[in-house]
C-alpha cells in the first residue's frame, strides 16, 4: 500500500459522498469493474458507473466513510467503511460496517469489491 493509493481512495470518497461524479470517475481506470452494489452485479467503464449512481442516487442516498485502509497479501488494498444509506426523504435504510476490497492499475482503480460481512 503507498500513500499514493490511499490518498486517492481518501479523495474518492469524499467526491462521492460529495456526488461529484466525474472527479470519482477521475480517480478511476477508462475500464473499471465496479460493483453494483444496490442492484447486484457489476458495472465496466466510465460510461456506465455514470448511469449506475444516477440512478442509485435518484432513488436513495448511501455515504460511505472510511475507517480504515489494510493491504493483502496480494496487493489489493481493503479499505473498511462505515455505510449509511437513507432514503430521499431522509429515513435511514441501514446502518453497517462493509468492506472495499481495491485493485489499482497505472495509478488508477482498475475494481473494486464488497463485503458486507464486514
């Protein structure tokens, strides 16, 4: 793990949160493999992680809080966050631990994994 990757993980969640989509598309490989993680399955490239969060955003409002960053014994970096996702109006949907599991390629997120069981 190098500060590099984990300043750019930091960056990208605080642009999500922010839903600031293209400066997280920044953070990201033209062909990332990103989970859907509302919907199921996994979305590839730019294009379409755009459609994904309009539509997911349209509809409820996750914020997603860093907590920790570990590297595996493969490379990838895990990071462990703090989910909270609410309705439009407000109501809070749920409320967990999860995990971010990250592959990076040219100093971009090539792919990103989750586990809720966190």
């Amino acid at each position: 793990m190098t500060s590099a990757d984990i300043a750019l993980l930091q960056r990208m969640y605080v642009e999500f949160n922010a839903r600031n989509i293209d400066a997280v598309l920044g953070t990201m490989h033209t062909d990332v493999n990103w989970p859907n993680g509302w919907e199921g399955g996994y979305v590839v490239g730019h294009a379409a992680v755009r459609d994904y969060w309009t539509r997911q955003w349209s509809e409820i409002d996750p914020t997603v809080t860093p907590e920790g960053f570990d590297t595996l014994s493969d490379g990838r970096i895990r990071v462990r966050v703090h989910q909270i996702v609410k309705d439009r109006a407000g109501k809070e949907l749920s409320d967990k631990i999860v995990n971010h599991t990250y592959t990076f390629d040219g100093g971009k997120i090539r792919s990103m994994t989750i586990d809720v069981s966190a």
